[in-house]
C-alpha cells in the first residue's frame, strides 16, 4: 500500500460529513482499493470523497470490494 493513498484515505474519513462515522482498517483498506480501481477516471481528491462516501453507505458486514458493491447497489450508487 503507498503511504500517500493511506494518508489522503484518513484524511478523507477525518474530513467525513457523517460525523457517527468511525474509521477502521479495514475501512481505509477498501477505500484504498477504490482508490485504485478508479485511478485515472477523475482527480484524486474527487476519487477518494468517491470512494469514501461509497464506502460510508455499505454495511460493515459487506464482504465485496466497493467497486463490485456499487455494480449491484446502483440505487445507492446515483444517490
């Protein structure tokens, strides 16, 4: 995992609206892997509040990565 990905992923969870929120490793792990799946189709920033909020709105019991979640959630997906 790169440093920077992990840091901007705590920042972008310190910097989450839902302040119930509470980040977990394994939180920033599947942000991470967002982060990944999604390079090159948006600025950084944009991806990883992407990641981030998507994230937010999966049970923590969800065993998919979020990029496969989002393809069988498409109602949370455009909200």
């Amino acid at each position: 995992m790169k440093a920077a990905t992990f840091v901007l992923a705590l920042a972008a969870i310190g910097f989450t609206a839902n302040a119930a929120f509470a980040a977990t490793t394994d939180d920033v792990k599947w942000i991470n892997r967002c982060v990944a799946d999604n390079k090159g189709d948006a600025s950084p920033e944009v991806i990883l509040k992407y990641c981030t909020c998507m994230n937010n709105k999966m049970s923590d019991n969800e065993t998919q990565s979020i990029s496969a979640w989002e393809k069988t959630h498409v109602a949370e997906h455009g909200s």
